[in-house]
C-alpha cells in the first residue's frame, strides 16, 4: 500500500535499452477510480498544448526506486490517443469532498491508494470533519464509495461498509497538500510563561 504521490519525480526507464525516458509527474486515473491508466510525464506545445503520457499497459513494474516500462517507444499524448482525453488526472481529484448519503461530510480527498499492479485500493483523506476510527486512520476503501462525484464533485460513501472496513484497515501518513491542512496548536499569549525580571520595564 503507498500513496501515488510516492510515484511522483520517479524515473521511468525502458527495459529494453535502459534508457531513462523522463519522470513520473502525474497518474491518470479511470472514471471510477478503480486503476491507473497511464503515467503524465509532461507536456509539449506553446499553442496546442499535448500531454505526454505512458498506457498503464506498458509499465512492467512501479517500483520504489523507479518505474520500469517495456521499450523506449511508449511515450504517446493525448492526440494520438484520444480516449486519453477523457482520463482524469490525480491531482484533479485531490480536494474532492466525501460524505454520506444524508449529507453528513467525512472528509476530503488528500491522495489515491495504490497497489503494485496500478489497481487503486481506497483514498488518503487530507482532513476528516468526524471524530473516531476515520479520523484516526484517514482512509476510505475504494469498496465503500457508492458514487464517486463525477457530476457533483462530491463522493458519496456508504457509512455502514466504512465503519466495518475501519476495523481492519492500517493508517496512512496524512496526505498534506496545503498549508492550510497542516494541524498547527493554536497558542495564546496568556498561556506562554513569564520572566519576572524581564517583564518589568527599566525606567
């Protein structure tokens, strides 16, 4: 289990030739955000901007040090695939909200989880609005997501499956994408210690 932004900045090299063909600068990531479809490796262009991309198909392993793809050749864009046009970037993700059914808000989406075949397993929150078990572990299983928000920005999950998932599921480091979602104590000047003899002004 690693957050994809562990993916991010790891050099791509071919098996065929050992070539180092670029880094890893995004994922793209299936409407229902179940798999990874390929690796964003850039863009090019000044007037028609055309992005850069890997098919999952041709990454042989996502490894920690690096990613390994099967030849030199694999780098395509978005206007020779088309269908790549409709893959949503992870960082478009990042941000989004989760809630229940009723309205009640979970969380929001810090990161994806993913395995060592691309398959996405749940999603690292950047910050949870509830208390308990969700707070603590800040994750959602990609099983208890009942809509992923694709019309309304807002994932919407299943209370009851998550509860249960908590039970078993290990904590993740907190996906922090802003300054904002940096926990900071809160300290008043009344609370801070004072020196006696520093604190009395010298006429």
């Amino acid at each position: 289990m690693r957050l994809g932004k562990d993916l991010l900045n790891k050099p791509i090299y071919s098996i065929d030739e050992g070539k180092l063909l670029g880094k890893v600068q995004d994922l793209y990531l299936d409407s229902t955000f179940e798999v990874v479809l390929g690796l964003y490796v850039g863009s090019q262009g000044l007037v028609r901007r055309k992005s850069e991309l890997i098919r999952a198909g041709d990454v042989v392993v996502l490894g920690d040090d690096a990613v390994l793809v099967r030849a030199g050749d694999v780098i395509t864009d978005d206007s020779t695939l088309p269908e790549a046009k409709d893959w949503m970037r992870r960082e478009k993700l990042i941000g989004r909200e989760a809630d229940t059914p009723g309205g009640t808000r979970l969380g929001v989406i810090g990161d994806v989880i993913v395995d060592k075949t691309g398959r996405i397993s749940g999603f690292a929150l950047s910050r949870a609005y509830v208390e308990g078990p969700l707070a603590e572990k800040r994750v959602i299983s990609r099983s208890v997501i009942t809509d992923t928000g694709q019309e309304d920005g807002r994932m919407t999950v299943d209370l009851a499956k998550l509860e249960a998932s908590l039970m078993d599921i290990e904590a993740v480091p907190l996906a922090v994408e802003t300054v904002e979602d940096i926990p900071v104590a809160k300290v008043e000047m009344s609370d801070l210690p004072v020196d006696s003899d520093e604190s009395q002004v010298k006429a």
